[in-house]
C-alpha cells in the first residue's frame, strides 16, 4: 500500500474521483459541479482546477472580490480520497468565512485518520504558495474539522455569530511556516 500524497488534479483519479462526487453531492455539498458535463468532459474540469481558477466558483461572484485559489488531491494507491482548497489571499468575505484553506475527504473513507492527513499534508503547500500563518474557519459544530485543525496546531482566534450573509463561525490560525 502507497501512502497518501496531494497532487495536482488530473484526469488518471477520474473514475475514483466521479464516485466521490456522488457522495459529496448525495450530503448536499460540490452542489456547482454537474456530473453530466464532468461525464462529457473531465479534461475542461481538470483544466479549470489547474488554472488556479478564482474563489469564489460560483456563490456569491458579484460582490465578492475573487481570489486565486490553488486545488490539490489527495490520493492513495491510485484513488481519489479527498480535496483541499488554498487560497492565495484573504478577501473580506475570505476573513469572515472561508479563511485560507479548506479540506474534505470523499464520505466513505471518512473516520479513518484521512482527514488528519490531508490538512499536515497542505501546511507545506500553504506556506509554498506564502502564507505564513493560515486562517482557517469552521462551523462551531463541526467536531471533526475543529479536532483535526487543533491536532495540526491551530489556535482559536475568535468565534463569529450567525448573520443574515453568514453563518455562525469558529475562526482558527495555522502556524504553516
Ligand atoms: C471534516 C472531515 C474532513 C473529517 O474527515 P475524517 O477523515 O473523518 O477525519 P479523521 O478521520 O482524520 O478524524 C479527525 C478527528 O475527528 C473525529 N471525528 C471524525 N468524525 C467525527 C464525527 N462525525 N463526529 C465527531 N468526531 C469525529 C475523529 O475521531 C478524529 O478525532 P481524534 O482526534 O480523536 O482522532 C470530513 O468530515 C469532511 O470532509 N467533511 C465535509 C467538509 C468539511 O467539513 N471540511 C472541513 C471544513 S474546513
């Protein structure tokens, strides 16, 4: 068995990778991708992921200062596992929810320590693309990510409260450097 590495996406997790889109969308989340036109063509997702398009994909792009952001995989013996998302600077909305950095793991392989993983995985990746220390924000509720962002090291900054705009969130540094 290899072990877990990110990389840059590319079309050889394709079929691991459309599985994992079911998952993701069967919980409600990868929402903006269609698997129709993902079926037709990978190679112009692939190329999007790989242009470091702008964050945000899709919510919020009028009034929300696009930043780039650069995608990585994680994969394991020839399969996709999971994604992280590093964003090369903070934006207004970035600041308040979304921070630099985001990570899931696909809905099946999780519990297993993966989720760990991919976020030490990303800390040299973060400080690559310059940033120092990252902003990582969370729902309050969301025990999972908060245990693996303070197993990484991160320090609670602040907790923000619901709005009309956004919802509540816990607000973490990372020391990446
Ligand atoms: C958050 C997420 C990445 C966790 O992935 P994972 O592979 O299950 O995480 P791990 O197996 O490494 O578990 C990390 C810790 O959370 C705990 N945990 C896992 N699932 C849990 C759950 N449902 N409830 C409570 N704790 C949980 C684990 O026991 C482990 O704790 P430990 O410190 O005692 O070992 C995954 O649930 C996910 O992709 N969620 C959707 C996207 C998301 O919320 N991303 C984070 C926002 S930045």
């Amino acid at each position: 068995m290899a072990a877990s590495k990110l990389v840059r996406p590319t079309n050889t997790f394709k079929d691991s990778f459309m599985e994992a889109l079911i998952e993701y969308q069967s919980e409600g989340s990868y929402g903006h991708v269609s698997i129709a036109e993902l079926n037709t063509d990978f190679d112009a997702f692939i190329d999007k992921l790989r242009d470091e398009r702008q964050y945000p994909q899709h919510d919020f792009q009028d009034w929300v200062d696009p930043v780039p952001e650069t995608v990585l995989w994680m994969v394991k013996d020839g399969t996709y596992y999971g994604s992280v998302y590093i964003r090369h600077r903070l934006n207004w909305h970035l600041e308040k929810w979304g921070g630099h950095a985001s990570f899931s793991i696909r809905p099946s392989l999780r519990g297993k320590g993966f989720g760990k993983k991919i976020l030490q995985k990303a800390m040299p990746y973060i400080n690559y693309l310059g940033i120092d220390r990252a902003l990582l924000t969370v729902d309050p509720e969301n025990i999972a990510a908060i245990r693996i962002i303070e197993f990484c090291g991160g320090k609670f900054e602040d907790e923000l409260p619901e709005t009309d705009e956004f919802p509540a969130r816990k607000r973490y540094w990372l020391n990446c450097e």
